[in-house]
C-alpha cells in the first residue's frame, strides 16, 4: 500500500515542510483581539493589571474564577469580598444575575466594566449604554488598527470626586474609548466619572448592604492603555474598592474558550490549525485517486432498545417504598439527564438560558416549562430533607415531560 502511494506521501511531507518553513520566518503581527484575560499579554489582554492587583489590595487574597456567577455563588456565603469582571460585553443570564445582586445585597462589592450591559442585568437595573463608535465587526491588524486610532478624534473623560479628580481629562482615542450610559435609575446611583462632552461613564449603585460600580470603558484596564500615562485612573477607579479579597473574573470574556470540543487547542492555534486544514485536504485526495476497490456492503445492525426508563421506574418504584425520598430525587434527577445527554446530545452541567432554550427547541415544550423544571431541580438538590409532595411533584413534571416531548 506504501509503495502505491509513495508519490502522495511525498507530496505531503513537501507541503508540511514548507509551510513550518514560512510560518517560522514570517514577521508575526500584533494580536488586536479584546480578550480582557489575565493570562493575554496582547494589548487588549489583562495581564498587567492582575500583576498589580497585590499592590491595589495589598496583603488581601486574590482568586480567580472561572465558571459562571451562579456556579460561584450559589450556596456560598462571602462576607468582605470584591468581584472584578472586565470585558466588552456583560450579558449574565437569569441565574448568574440573581446570585449576583445577592452577593452584593449581603455586603460586598462588584466592579464591572463592559461597553455594554445588557440581558436580566441591564433589564434589572434600567440600565441602557450607547457606543458613539463601535468597531467590533471591523477585524483590525496592526496596519488596519494604526490608520483607525490615528484616524479617529480623542475623547477625555474624568473622576466627578473632587479628591480623585486629575488636573487635566484623561485621554484615549475615540475608538477604543469605550460608552457611556444613556440611561439608568438616577434615584438608586451616584455618578462617578464624566466624558468631557459624550456623558456619563461611571456609576455607583447602593445594594442592600453592598455597593455595585459599574464602568463603561473597559479598554482604560486593557495592557494598552494601563501602562501609559493613563494608568492612575485605573488606581483611582479601583480604590473604590475596599481593601478585601477579591474575585478576579476570567469566565466572562471574550476571549474565553468555553468550548469543549477535542479540537478546541488546534482550532486556537494558527499554526496547528494550518496544518490540519493540509492534513484534511490530503486525505481528500488520497481518498479521490487512492481508493480504486469496491467498498463491502455494510451490514444492517439493529440498534439497542433503550430500557432506561423501564429500569428508572422500577428503581424508583423500590425506592420509594423505603420512603427515602432524598435519595429517591437524586436517582430520579441524574437518570433524567442522562436522558436529556443521551437523547438531546447537549451537556447538562449548567443551567443557563441557552442551556433552556436549546432543550425547548429540540423537545416542543415551552421554554417557561423547561425553566420551572431545571429551576426546580437545583431547589430539591439543595435541600437536605425531601417531603413525599416535593417527590410526587417532580415525578408528575418529569412524566409531563416525556409526554409532551416530541422525541
């Protein structure tokens, strides 16, 4: 078989080579992308500002987190800490925002800076920001982003505290200067920082015992902007920040990879990614002028019957007549998402609005129907005591289920 394709093997290699061979030598251009990461040491990276977090909040822990608000909070009780999340886009779900205004009603701090906050979040808040000029669907390389930063007008803005205030406006060029907010509850906020002529851009919202700071331009906290002369107005937005333990974001991000797929590092890498494009595109042609005999006939293997539900009935039957119903739900819940994996295809780890969505659309059922019965489940989990009503109920929504689904 080598021998017959001895001349495609060759082709192969000459291409590989080749292209390591211009990948090395190639001038490598700046990355532009606005990932706000920790780990990114690009301009729009974070890292410069967590290196520095030790003297912002000195002798205070500083942790990261890397799963959604709910999964954080939820169950969790945290007294004198920060939460700093910094990124283009604040769109939390139903659940991350509820856990989120309980976490600073019970007496602790947030700090978000986002162009835009929109979702429960901004809903809840009657929050509403505008961009004078968004270039996000602009895909800038170095060349590209110098002509548009030299291009554009700049614009100043400041601290409205007399004791923070600069003698002189605070300047970045309009385009990577972030927005300002439209519109918000002036009854509930404080005003904390000004454009010179496009508006407000900091504010604070009292929360219970806590207090919410909300800014709208995130590139000041970019390594870009942090390491010029502008880097005192990150020191001075952040020392409304008490000097606690803080919880640095890295879930809500532009540049996170959230997802799970086998190929996620080739894919995030331009080089392996190169490589495996010319690995399909040979397999393609060996596959063309290589394959010269008659495929067998396939034979024709009925599939498994499912007995899953047979067996959760039967267990469950047995359970419930011990009248362990604790253990009863637990049994019940985890059979019913592995329907949902199995039958569905989609993870079951996070119930989040996307999450919902997608099970609605794939079973027929109403999305408000899906969200009483997963909002329902993370109730009993919690709960250390089952009642045999709480049993029945869940055992009725799960059969409603199956008999509405359309799978």
């Amino acid at each position: 078989m080598l021998k017959g394709n001895k001349k495609y093997i060759i082709i192969l290699i000459v291409c590989f080579t080749v292209l390591i061979v211009l990948q090395l030598f190639a001038p490598k251009p700046i990355n532009w992308k606005s990932s706000y990461s920790k780990k990114d040491k690009i301009p729009f990276g974070t890292s410069a500002l967590y290196d520095q977090l030790p003297a912002v909040f000195p002798l205070q822990k500083i942790a990261s987190a890397t799963f959604p608000l709910y999964t954080v909070l939820k169950n969790k009780d945290f007294q004198k800490h920060n939460y700093i999340i910094i990124n283009n886009v604040f769109k939390p779900d139903t659940l991350d925002t509820r856990e989120l205004f309980k976490f600073v009603s019970a007496g602790n701090s947030v700090f978000i800076s986002a162009n835009y906050f929109e979702g429960k979040f901004s809903d809840s808040l009657k929050l509403k920001t505008d961009n004078p000029s968004n270039l996000e669907s602009i895909n800038v390389d170095s060349l590209a982003f110098s002509k548009i930063y030299k291009s554009q007008d700049t614009v100043k803005t400041n601290f409205t505290s007399p004791g923070l205030k600069n003698s002189r406006y605070y300047t970045y060029s309009k385009g990577f200067a972030g927005s300002c907010f439209s519109s918000f509850d002036t009854a509930k906020s404080v005003v904390l920082g000004v454009y010179e002529k496009m508006g407000i851009n900091f504010i604070k919202i009292k929360m219970g015992k806590g207090e919410l700071f909300l800014n709208s331009i995130p590139e000041a906290f970019s390594n870009y902007h942090f390491v010029n002369i502008n880097y005192s107005y990150v020191y001075k937005a952040l020392s409304y920040l008490p000097n606690q333990s803080v919880i640095w974001d890295e879930y809500y991000k532009t540049g996170n990879d959230k997802s799970d797929s086998p190929l996620r590092v080739i894919f995030s890498n331009p080089l392996l990614l190169k490589a495996y494009y010319v690995l399909i595109l040979s397999l393609i042609l060996f596959m063309v002028f290589g394959a010269k005999r008659k495929q067998r006939i396939i034979p024709v293997i009925e599939p498994y019957r499912n007995t899953t539900l047979d067996f959760v009935d039967i267990v469950g039957t047995l359970y419930y007549q011990t009248g362990n119903h604790k253990n009863i739900v637990e049994k019940k819940i985890n059979y019913f998402l592995e329907f949902i994996r199995t039958n569905f295809q989609t993870k079951t780890t996070i119930y989040d609005d996307t999450f919902i969505s997608r099970i609605a659309i794939l079973s027929g059922i109403d999305e408000q129907s899906i969200h009483n019965l997963f909002y329902f489940f993370s109730d009993l989990s919690s709960k250390q005591n089952i009642t045999q009503a709480e049993l029945l109920q869940l055992n009725s929504m799960i059969e409603n289920f199956h008999k509405q689904s359309k799978r």
